[in-house]
C-alpha cells in the first residue's frame, strides 16, 4: 500500500492513508470537459480552435493586471455581430456576452480551458477537491459568463487574468517545453478563482486563486497575475514529472522550480504578446497593499528574507515544522541559481567564496533543461522525489553535456551551470580536490604501514565520521489526562499576536504501551516582523501564512487528530525518527512492516 506523500489543509490528498493515492492523471482526468454554455435559455457549443489559428481567431480582452488587454479565445454567447474584428483583424473594441471556456487544441490533443467562481464558496467546499469536482460536472459551478466584455468591474478583470493565464502558461509549454498542458495529454485545465483567502495553490486537481482577502493575512488584491498563474500550474508540472516531496530540502526546490516557471511565463507573454512586464519579482502585481513590494525575488532573495546561498543568512533550518521545514524560504537559493546562470553575476556568496559566470544560459533554454532533468529519460538522469539541493546540483552536471548537445549549445555553458551552483554555495571549491593516484606512496611520503595486508577488514576507526549535527533534545510524552481536556482556545475577538501558542491534541482514550506516540519538537518560531506567514500547513501554495483565525485553529486541529488516528500521513517520509527513542522506532518501524506499508 502507499501511504499519502502529505494531508495538508487545502490539499488534494485528504484521503484515508489505507487507500491507494491516485495519480495526478486520474485527478486531473475526474474533471469532465463540457460541451456547451447555457445562456438565457439558450444552448451554445464551446468554441474550439488549433493552436496555429490562436493569432487570428483571439481577441484582445481588457485585463486587470496585464497591461489594457490580453489576448485569449472565448465562447460567444451573443450573434457575432456584437463582436468587432474576429473574422478579420481582431479588435480591442469588443462587445457582447461571452464564458469564460474554451478548447484548444494542440497537435491530437485537446484541452479544455474553464473558469469557474468560488465567491460564494465555504471552506469546506473549496478545501475539498472531490466537493468542487463533483460541483462542475454537474453543473452547480458552470463556466463564468462576462455579460460585457466593454463593463467588466475588478472581480471580472481578475476572473479573465486567471483564464487567460492559464491558456498563455500551455501556450508556453507547448512552444517552449513541446509539453501539452499539465499532464501532456487530452484534459480539462480548471481554475476555481476568487475563493476568500490571501493565497493561491495547486491541488494535484485544478488552480485555486484567492481574492486576496482573508481574517488575519495582509491585504492584498488577487492572487491571478499571471506570474502566479505560472507559479501555481508549475506545482503540477512538478508532480506529473515526478513530485518533489513538499517538504524540506526537496519542498524548497519544488517552490524554485515552480516561482522558475512563473517567471518564464512572464517573459514568455513578454515577448509573445509584445508587452513590457518583465522582472524578477514574483506576486509585485497583487502586493501594492502589503507595503513589501513583491512576494519573492529571484534577483534578490534577501530583499524578502530568503537565503540566496545554501545554509548561508536566512537559511531556515529544515528540522522544523513551521512552513513543511522552510520550504518558502529556503527555495531562495534556487532562485538565485536560475537568476545567476541566466544573467552571468559576479561577486562573492555568505561563505566568502568569489564566482564569476561568464556565459549568460538562455533563461528559456535554461528553463528547459530543469525540465528535462525532472522529466528524467532519454539519456538524463532524474530529479528523484526527495532530493536534496546537493543532489539537485549533481543531477544538473550530468545531463549539462548531453542538453548542450542536443541543442548545439556552447560548450562553455557547462561551467555557467557549474559557477551558478558555486555561486549560491550548493558545489563548493573543496569539491574540486584531485583523486590520489593509486599505488604506494611517493618518496615524500613515507608510509611504514606499507604495503598493506591482504584483504583487510574494515574496523571502526575507518567507519566514516558522521556529520557534527546537533542532537536533538529529548521530549516527553505527553501525560493522559492533560490539563486541558479542549484542545482549542476560544474564539479570538482580535488577531492572536505572533508568534501564536502551540496548541496540544490530546488523544481522547490510553494507547497501549507498545505503540509510540509521536513527539513534534516545538522550536521557537522565526522572527520576521515585516512579513510573518510560516506557520500554516500549505501544499503547492504561493505562500505560507498564519490566518490566526478560530476556522484555520480548528482546520490545523482536525488534521492533527486525523493524521493522529490514521486518516492521513502528515509526516515526512522518515517519521520514525521524530520519535523519542530508538526502542520506540524500532517498535514504529516493526509495526508498520507487519501492516504492509
């Protein structure tokens, strides 16, 4: 059996752990494509169109964060005539009723490009993936219908950024990656938009984009730039390539990846759509509020209190549980890999080591080669699912020659990439050390002991010395009865100064003595004052942050009692040794063998 990779609030893997997870081509797939809109009473067929008559048959639409307008098809729901240009030149001026859905294909497949409203929504329902699904193919959450294109207000202007985006990011992946949609193949690319939070994420179903707007988050506009767009879609690119566990070293690399891909498919519009939004800033459009400027920064990291190089000023320590161990944070240092190769800096990194990047990678090719690297085949090695930055970088170096290669690269490329990885303090120069020759020594170098035994047997002194970490402190079990038989607080009038109290989940009935109870070590939360989101539970979101509402206490609740009784893994792959003592994981360990786990 498989055990669920994660059970995060706002994710779509709450499901029993004793059930097998479904792929993200079966999640994706549960979503039926639709045939026609209902309006007024009236039925009409989606429009369809090939990728190559994108140009001719898109219209320009007025867009809230892009510009005036972004290009996009729709399906019309008023007689052509009210619709300016489309059988000619298309035209800015554009008039009618129109839903926001529409087929594209590309090459012999097909997707379907749907936006449906989640202003109405509840918690329950938009944190549910199996609830919102069930909801579009019945028809309870049909496609949204814009009844003038020429009168749209700011919601509206938001709802056709997140369509649009969404048909842009394939447009990219098909022109840059040779990739159809999120799991190359046939399907619907769902975006539930304007549910009330301050955050978006990727669901391993569909996109959910929040109003920017939630009790106890800095205020904010939309969360559907299209720099988010792309951030978002690219967790699921991750995970159809091979899902980079979403938490610690390989969390951070799975939030790089994906802020890499959002990027790109701002450039991407850049060029394509003739418009002048570049930078490499991630969420400036939706942030103007907060007073931070932007989300993230790929050409400065520390700017935003993330770490630009590897356990360098910002790292956040990956043994802690806030944020699935820095994941939001420490994803900084791959940013500034990516920014570094693609831009050839100079300088020195935290650890005082000088680089210099010569030769500047084509941020596209660049963008391609990650790609590669985590689709894994044809000659290049894999991205695994709980990598870590050093095997990262080890994967990178080598499958460098061979992408160069096959793309008639220069060669030089091969120390950009190399230098980069120096550069954030991933490869570090000691790692350049020759091998010693084989044989005896030379005359400068007396050996007694030599030549050495036949077949020596290794002893302890030669076992390798393990890494000076510091030991982790013990932690007591909890006692039964605790002190405090509700393990919620009351509901708070105001928001609960940070950083919030730690709440216990006491179990409600004794446990034998042979089975172990799990101990979470509590170490203090970081101090961040400008910015502090990092306790909440997140999974492919754009952002973690502490809500410190009585809904988000009793969601972080429930979770814990059901990853407690069994309905949910919320623990890394190697829960055994968050528990206090070796007779206890070895007890751990023994009973989930006999369970077949």
């Amino acid at each position: 059996m498989t055990i669920l990779p994660r059970n995060k609030q706002r994710c779509g893997y709450s499901k029993r752990f004793l059930l097998k997870c479904p792929s993200i081509t079966e999640n994706v797939k549960s979503i039926q494509p639709r045939r026609n809109v209902n309006y007024n009473g009236n039925v009409v067929a989606i429009e369809t169109l090939q990728y190559l008559e994108f140009d001719d048959r898109a219209i320009d639409v007025k867009s809230g964060y892009n510009p005036e307008f972004m290009r996009m098809p729709l399906t019309r729901l008023t007689p052509l005539d009210n619709f300016v240009g489309p059988s000619a030149i298309p035209s800015k001026d554009v008039k009618g009723a129109c839903a926001l859905v529409s087929n594209i294909q590309f090459g012999d497949k097909t997707i379907q490009f749907l936006c449906v409203d989640g202003t109405n929504l509840q918690s329950y329902q938009y944190e549910d993936s199996s609830t919102i699904i069930r909801m579009v193919n019945s028809g309870q959450l049909p496609p949204i219908i814009i009844p003038d294109l020429q009168n749209m207000n700011a919601t509206q202007l938001s709802m056709v950024d997140a369509y649009g985006g969404s048909i842009w990011y394939c447009m990219f992946l098909w022109e840059v990656f040779g990739r159809v949609g999120l799991i190359d193949d046939s399907h619907v690319f769902l975006c539930l938009v304007n549910i009330p939070i301050a955050n978006a994420f990727w669901n391993s179903h569909y996109l959910s984009m929040g109003s920017g707007s939630e009790p106890g988050a800095p205020p904010m506009d939309p969360l559907t730039s299209i720099d988010v767009i792309g951030h978002e879609a690219g967790h699921g690119i991750i995970e159809a390539l091979g899902n980079l566990e979403y938490q610690g070293e390989s969390g951070a690399l799975n939030e790089s990846i994906a802020d890499i891909f959002g990027i790109c498919l701002e450039k991407y519009f850049d060029i394509r759509g003739d418009r002048k939004l570049f930078d490499w800033d991630l969420g400036e459009d939706f942030m103007t509020k907060t007073g931070r400027g932007a989300l993230r920064s790929l050409e400065n990291p520390k700017k935003y209190e993330q770490p630009d190089t590897y356990k360098g000023k910002y790292w956040f320590d990956t043994r802690r549980q806030e944020d699935q161990g820095g994941v939001h944070f420490n994803s900084g240092v791959g940013n500034y890999f990516y920014y570094c190769a693609a831009t050839g800096k100079k300088g020195t990194n935290d650890h005082g080591t000088n680089y210099d990047i010569k030769d500047q990678f084509e941020m596209f090719k660049l963008a391609k080669f990650i790609y590669l690297s985590l689709k894994g085949g044809d000659g290049y090695q894999k991205i695994t699912q709980y990598s870590t930055f050093s095997q990262y970088a080890g994967c990178l170096m080598a499958n460098v020659d061979k992408f160069l290669i096959d793309n008639t690269l220069d060669a030089k490329l091969a120390d950009s990439v190399k230098e980069a990885l120096t550069a954030v303090g991933i490869v570090s120069r000691s790692d350049e050390l020759p091998i010693p020759p084989d044989g005896p020594p030379g005359p400068d170098e007396p050996d007694p002991e030599w030549p050495p035994e036949e077949n020596p047997l290794p002893g302890p002194d030669d076992w390798p010395v393990p890494p000076n970490y510091p030991t982790p402190p013990e932690y007591p079990i909890p006692q039964w009865p605790p002190e405090n038989p509700f393990p919620f607080p009351p509901c708070p009038q105001q928001p609960t100064p940070y950083p919030p109290q730690p709440t216990p989940f006491p179990i409600p009935f004794p446990l034998p003595d042979w089975l172990p109870i799990p101990q979470f070590p509590q170490f203090p939360l970081p101090q961040f004052p400008n910015f502090p989101w990092t306790t909440s539970p997140g999974c492919g979101q754009l952002t973690t942050y502490n809500p410190n509402s009585f809904r988000g206490l009793l969601s972080a609740g429930v979770s814990a009692l059901k990853a407690k009784f069994g309905f949910g893994n919320s623990y890394p792959s190697n829960v055994a040794s968050m528990y206090a003592t070796p007779v206890r994981q070895s007890r751990f360990m023994s009973l989930r063998n006999r369970l077949g786990f």
